[in-house]
C-alpha cells in the first residue's frame, strides 16, 4: 500500500519539476532576450553619441570618400594611357584644387558684397513693405501695453550682457577649421585614388575560399560601379540645373548669375528644403532689384519650373527607379543628419542614403532595408 501511495506522489512531484523547470526556462529565455535588447539599444545610443562629438574627423572621411568614388574611374582612365595611379591621383587632386580656387576666387567679391549689402537690404525690403505694418501697428502697441502691465510692480532685477565673439575671431576661428579639415580630407583622397585596389585584394587574402573571394569581387565592383555611376549622374544633372537657372536669372537681368546659378546647383543635394532656401533668397534679390512685381515673382518661377523640371522628370528618367528612394525616408533622414552635423551633414544625407541603397540591394541580408528605402 505504501509503494502504490507513494507512486503517484513521485509522478505528481515529476511533473511539477518539469513545470517548474518550464518556467525558469522561459524566465531565462525572457531575460536573456531582454539583456540583448538592452545592451543593442545602448550599442545605438553610443554609436550616435560617437557619431555627434566626432564630426570634426568623421566629416572629412565621407568627404575624402565620395570623392573617391566620383574620381576613382578618372585615374583608372588616365593609367589605361600608361599614367601611374601615383601620379594619376595627383594630376586628379591639382585638377580638383584649381577649379575649386578658381571657383572661389571668382565667386568670393559678388557674394561678399551681397553679405556686406544685407542690412541695407534688410531697409530697403522694409519701405517696400511699409504698406503691410500699418495693420499690425495696432497689435504691436497692445502687446507693448501688455508687456508693461505684467511688468508693473516688479522688483528691477540687475540685467547681465553676454557679449558674443566679434566677427572677426568668428571669421578666423571658421577659416582655421575649414583649412584643416579640407587638408585632412584632400590628403585621404589622395592616397584612397593613389592605392587602387590595395584595400580589395587585402579583402580577399581574409576569405581561403575561391567561390567567396568572387563574391566579394563581384559585389565590391557591383558597388562601386553603381555609386560612381550615380555620383557623376546625380553631379551632372546639378551642373546643368546650376547652367540652367544661371541662365535663366541672366535673361531676365537679375545681377550675378553665376552666382544664383552656383548656389542652385549646390542646394539640389539638400533635398526640399534646398530649393526652398534657393527660392526664397532668389525672390529677395529680385524684390531689391526690380521694381515691378511682375518681374520680382519671374526670378522664383523660373526656379520653380526648372526644379520641377529636374525632380520630377529629369532626374527619375535618367537615374530610373532603381535609385528612387522613399520621400518620407529622404526626409527623416535629412533632418536627422542636419541636427547631427550641420548643413554639411544635411548635404551629404542624400548621397550617403543612396550609397546605403546600393550596399543593401547588392547584400543579400540587407535586401529587406533596401525595398524598405526605395519608393
């Protein structure tokens, strides 16, 4: 009796471990995914905190980058013709650097002189619309009688004047950190073109596998091949869309076109709001030039029509669908880099956005990211 007592006890004592044990297993299951979470969730916030307080070196390696994309078929045309990559590279960078300064040099009197112009601007847009303050004088005057009401019988606290650098420790400040970071950038493309292949056949001597190593051959050619491709497009339809609006703003007199037409071209790599900006400072110059309404809103419909032109047909024709990207993902992706690293960061958002696409359409495990971004 004991033995048949004492049976069911046992089983009932199993399963209860078994259940018990069930249990912690699935605590355990739980804890350990929630500690992967946890330690990937601040992998991220470091990544971005690095990302943030390094932008200083960071930006000139993207920089150096791109540009060795962009150029990178250059020098491998010119050593077809028996040109080292060595001095390839260099006959490259000289190239890069003196259309840059002549650009700069030809540019730098007319945009200083509208930057020295902007105060005077500033009067002159203001007795043009004089007529609009009349209507808001009366809510000016009852916000001022607010603001002293509330003010009426409050103790005068002693006011502290925080006085900002001056413009010229500005100005010199500036200088010093573009001068390095260019230089930093220029030297790290110059060795990127000068190494050719160095970095891939490094790559390969990692993997004994034959079948691999022509995977990754081929998917670093595939790469580069479609980003270099998608540089020099994207480079030669701003240049023209630069030409275009030049020529537009030339024709219908408004003064510098070469500038308008520079800074147009410059501000296509921030997508929406770059247009936006070239629009809005192409009005005021036109409202401080011409007299007559007609021709003021003629300088922004021109810009207008040709962005429209070459957003919504020029440039899908020519890139095709494979390179068109989700709006909204263009546009959180905008504002993020631009919070993170300046205009700058803004500008290079796109570019390093469809190089991420490319990556990604060309790696397997990376496909889903990659319909995710396209439209």
């Amino acid at each position: 009796m004991m033995s048949m007592v004492s049976q069911p006890e046992d089983l009932q004592k199993q399963k209860g471990d078994k259940m018990n044990a069930t249990v912690h297993g699935g605590r355990d299951k739980n804890h350990v995914e929630f500690k992967s979470i946890a330690l990937k969730g601040l992998f991220i916030i470091a990544l971005f905190y690095t990302v943030y307080f390094a932008r200083a070196l960071i930006l000139p390696f993207i920089l150096a980058f791109l540009l060795n994309f962009l150029l990178r078929p250059v020098v491998r045309a010119l050593n077809k013709i028996n040109i080292p990559e060595l001095a390839g590279a260099a006959l490259v960078l000289i190239a890069l650097l003196g259309g840059m300064g002549y650009g700069m040099i030809r540019l730098s009197r007319p945009a200083a002189e509208w930057i020295d112009k902007a105060p005077e601007s500033l009067h002159q847009i203001e007795s043009k619309v004089g007529f609009l303050r009349k209507p808001l004088e009366g809510v000016n005057h009852a916000v001022e009688e607010l603001k002293t009401i509330t003010r009426m019988g409050a103790e005068k606290k002693p006011e502290v004047e925080i006085y900002p650098p001056g413009i010229a420790d500005a100005v010199l400040t500036g200088t010093r950190e573009v001068i390095v970071k260019s230089s930093i950038m220029f030297i790290l493309l110059y060795f990127l073109l000068a190494s050719g292949d160095l970095f891939l056949r490094k790559l390969i001597k990692l993997f004994p596998d034959l079948h691999k190593k022509k995977q990754i051959v081929r998917i670093v050619r595939e790469v580069e091949h479609h980003t270099s491709r998608y540089l020099y497009t994207v480079t030669i339809i701003n240049m023209f869309m630069g030409v275009s609006i030049g020529i537009g703003m030339y024709l219908i007199g408004m003064p510098n076109p070469v500038l308008w037409g520079v800074m147009a071209g410059f501000l296509i790599f921030l997508p929406y709001i770059g247009p936006m900006i070239g629009i809005s400072i192409v009005t005021v110059v036109a409202f401080l030039t011409f007299s007559s309404i007609g021709r003021v809103l003629l300088a922004p419909g021109i810009y207008l029509a040709l962005e429209t032109i070459q957003g919504q047909i020029v440039t899908p024709m020519v890139l095709g669908l494979r390179f068109t990207l989700n709006p909204v993902v263009i546009f959180v992706w905008l504002i993020f880099w631009g919070w993170m690293w300046g205009i700058l960061g803004a500008m290079l958002a796109f570019p390093m956005l469809a190089i991420f696409k490319i990556l990604c359409d060309h790696i397997q495990p990376l496909a889903l990211i990659g319909e995710f971004l396209g439209r």
